[in-house]
C-alpha cells in the first residue's frame, strides 16, 4: 500500500470523542514497549507519526490515525505495564475492551509481540479475549531484526500455535520486514467490508 496521508486524528479516552466518521478502524493491541508506534510510523512511513518511548506505559489514550483518508489505526494502551496503580490499569482495561467489543467500525485487531520471546500469559489472555469476541486478528510479531533471521519462522510457528490467529507476521519496524504483508491484510478487510451490502 501506498501511503500518501497519514495524520494523528485525534486522541480519546471515552467514546464521545471518538471519530464519528465512520471509516474502518483497525486496532493495535499489545504488551507496553512491545514497539506499537514504531510499528505505525514504519507501515506509514513516517518517522515521527506516532510517539516512540523507552518508558513502558506512555499510551494512556485512545490515538486514531488516519490513512490516506480510508481507514485508522487504533494505538491502544498497552497491557501487562505495573508501574501504574491498580486503580488506573482497570480504568485502561476497561476503556480498551469497551472499545474492542463494541466499536462497531472496528475492521480488524492487530495483535502486536516480541518475537524474540514466547507469547506472555498477557499476550495469551488478550488472544482468548479476542477469540471469544470472534473478532478478525493479525499478529505481528516485532524486532525480528533482534535475532537471527534463521530463528524467524520458529518463533513466528510458536507464536501461531500458541495464539491461533487468522494469520502471523514476523516485522522489523528497523528494516521494514513484514510491512507488505500486514498492508496486504488490512487491504483484505476493506475490500470485505467495502464490499458488504449497506446494513
């Protein structure tokens, strides 16, 4: 795909403040620091579109960032941070899942790990969660370029089986490995929803 417009629409913490467009939203999920936002700014490749941080839990907001006019990604608050109080990661919680079960623009979930490491028992409550939700889920597996590339389609299998998505790609935000074959994905989902009779 190719990028011509990708702009931070606007931030949110309650659904009032939500896009009210109605263009397909695909939502980015993971663990804090798992590289989210060096994910967005390689898929559109743009350096600084969204905030990178060595800080796990800097993402306390919904953020909507549209592409080309079409569609957003969705930077969700990451999970599995404790460095927060207790009070403040239920209150996360609950606005992701709210938004995840019942935003009825949402396209597609893009499951974010570490491919380095086996899936966290976070990463495999949020795969359930989505599984029972019958939502549609991609995961991306980050920092490929952090091991050898021999070492890629273990840890991708590994993931795959452990987390049982539609589909599991091993990216590099570093070198741009993978980024066709998420964008072929997303492209999938619109033509599907493109496609569907008005409801």
């Amino acid at each position: 795909m190719q990028v011509t417009e990708a702009i931070l629409a606007g931030t949110a913490v309650s659904p009032d403040r939500f896009p009210k467009d109605g263009l397909p939203e695909f939502a980015l999920v993971g663990r804090s620091n798992v590289g989210k936002s060096s994910l967005i700014n390689r898929l559109a490749m743009r350096k600084k579109l969204a905030h990178t941080s060595n800080t796990p839990g800097r993402t306390r907001t919904l953020n909507f960032y549209r592409i080309n006019s079409r569609f957003y990604l969705v930077d969700l608050p990451g999970y599995g941070y404790a460095q927060v109080s207790k009070s403040e990661r239920l209150r996360w919680g609950a606005m992701v899942e709210n938004f995840l079960a019942h935003r009825e623009s949402l396209a597609g979930v893009i499951h974010v790990i570490d491919l380095r490491h086996p899936p966290t028992a976070d990463d495999r409550l949020m795969a359930e969660w989505l599984r029972a939700h019958d939502l549609a889920v991609l995961v991306v597996a980050t920092k490929a370029d952090k091991i050898a590339r021999s070492r890629w389609e273990s840890h991708r299998r590994q993931a795959e089986a452990t987390l049982q998505p539609s589909r599991c790609v091993v990216f590099s935000a570093e070198t741009g490995a993978g980024r066709d074959q998420v964008w072929t994905w997303v492209v999938e989902r619109l033509s599907g929803r493109e496609g569907q009779p008005p409801s």
